[in-house]
C-alpha cells in the first residue's frame, strides 16, 4: 500500500511540474541556398545546426536556388519572410564571393526577423521593405563551428548555420553576433521600382511561376487602381529585355485563371497582389521566351474601348 501510495505522489508530483514548467516557445531557423539537394551540403547544415540544439525547428524554404542568382534569393526571402513569426532566424547562402573581402552579417528587421548570410544583395528586397532595425558583422572569432578554421569554401555550414542556429536557440543574442554596422550599409540590388508613367506602368519580372510560368512583375494593385482597371477590362502587356521588346500580348484582366478559356491569356493579381500574366492552363513564359530579373521590364497599358 505504502508502494502504491509513493508511486501515486511520484506521479502526481510529475504531472503537477509538467504543468507549472514555463513554455519555451521555439524560434524557427529557415535555410535557403542554390545548392541543390544532391550532396550533403545541406544535411550538413542542418546537422551543424541541430548540434547547436537538438531540440531547434528547421524548415527548408528552398534549395533550389538556380547557381549564384543572388537576385533570385533576394526575392524568395521577399515572398516568403512575413509568413514567418517575428523572431524567425532566415539563414540564406548564394555566395559567389565566398571566402572573400564580402562581409557576413546578420540584419535585423524593424518588424523582428534576422537574417543570416553574405552581405551581396541578399538582403535587398527585405531591407527595403522591412527596414533594418540594426545590423553586424559576424565575428568569426567566436561565432564560428569549433574545428572549421581552415575551411574557406564552406561558410553556410561553417559559419551561417551556426551562428542562425545559436540565434534561434538562445545560444547567443543579436548583441553577442559581432561589432554593429550602419544600417543603410546593407548591398543593394540596383533594379527598376513600379512606377505610373501616365497611362503605362513600368516595372521589372522579378521572377517566374517556375511550376505554371506565369510571369510575375513588381508592378502593385495599387498602380493598376490607378488606371481604373476592372475586370475583365482589356490590358496590353509589353515584355522586354534589356530595353528591347521580345513579346506583346493583349489579355483580359481575371479575378482567377477560370475568367478565360483553356489556352487563352489573362492578366491577374498574384498572390503578393502584383500584377501577373499567365495563359489558363499553359506556360506563357515558355510560349513567349521570357524569363526573368532585373534586366527584363514589362510596361502594362490599359487598351481604350472603341
């Protein structure tokens, strides 16, 4: 009985501190690279990362990355970033100059995010929208994987995915990264903003739909209420690269892919309500041989009624 009785206060006693212990809410670390998934690289990575603290959530937001397109990244992150709970820890590794005089830092956003990686662009779109709360420089002196000191070409696992591991853990502070730089120091990426030129908006492709290859530009809904677009009102679209037109396309704008028929093109609102075009079950990018970035503009004019 006196067994019986010891168990039961064991029991309750161990029910009783599970239930009074503090909930430790865990900060996600999300990686981004261009290094594909057909090596290690990346279990490497998470494996760095998890020896930082087993117990870390780690999300991958792509690997696909095509090689060294920093431009790209910069848009991943810009697509996917505010979906993420404030205090997410992004580690992002397109780094052409790894190894170099390029620094390695960690921006901070106004709205609570850290971003983790070569400052060579990366962090263009985010810095701009978000705003840098701060930034630094990763001292490498302290925060950097024990053992890795001659590794030269390696600095996402080396270095990146440690220090976002020891961020998202608790491990270290923002304060503890390293020595703080300015913060409008921050690599930009030099590319044509949306903008209303009269009845015409301009703007850059981005990036393509890769699965649908609908092609997305930079231009807001906000520019297209300005022309006083409605549905179903009839937009011609001009696709250039480097200045020169490579295609031209007259399309009704949809609310959604069903307002034309199957083949047929449309002009619509992405799911970052910019304006987008796509053909209604086709690949209007591989029809139309465009691609994307910061060198391909797009102008979208709204065709008058007769």
């Amino acid at each position: 009985m006196i067994v019986k009785r010891l168990s039961q206060f064991v029991a309750g006693a161990c029910l009783a501190a599970a239930v009074l212990a503090p909930a430790t809410a865990a900060t996600p670390l999300v990686l981004m690279t261009d290094f594909g998934t057909a090596d290690g690289a990346v279990s490497a990575m998470h494996g760095v990362a998890y020896g930082v603290d087993p117990k870390l959530t780690i999300s991958d937001l792509t690997h696909q990355i095509p090689d060294y397109d920093i431009w790209l990244g910069a848009y991943r992150l810009y697509q996917t970033a505010n979906y993420w709970p404030q205090g997410t820890v992004f580690v992002s590794v397109i780094d052409p100059g790894v190894g170099t005089t390029r620094k390695s830092v960690v921006l901070k956003t106004k709205n609570g995010r850290y971003f983790v990686g070569p400052d060579n662009g990366l962090f263009t779109l985010i810095a701009e929208r978000d705003g840098v709360a701060e930034l630094r420089e990763i001292d490498e002196n302290v925060n950097r994987l024990a053992g890795s000191n001659e590794s030269y070409t390696f600095h996402g696992r080396d270095v990146y995915a440690y220090v976002g591991a020891r961020l998202a853990s608790g491990a270290i502070t923002y304060e503890q990264v390293g020595p703080v730089l300015a913060s409008d120091s921050v690599v930009r990426i030099a590319y044509q903003h949306a903008v209303r030129d009269g009845n015409t908006l301009r703007g850059i492709i981005p990036v393509l739909d890769v699965k649908y290859g609908n092609v997305w530009t930079n231009i807001p809904k906000a520019l297209l209420t300005e022309l006083n677009v409605q549905p179903h009102d009839l937009l011609e679209v001009r696709f250039l690269h480097k200045g020169k037109q490579v295609a031209k396309v007259t399309a009704p704008f949809e609310h959604t892919f069903g307002g034309v028929a199957k083949g047929k093109p449309l002009v619509y609102l992405n799911s970052l309500l910019d304006v987008a075009v796509a053909i209604s079950q086709g690949d209007f990018a591989a029809k139309h041989h465009i691609e994307s970035g910061v060198d391909w503009q797009v102008e979208v004019s709204k065709v008058k009624s007769k």
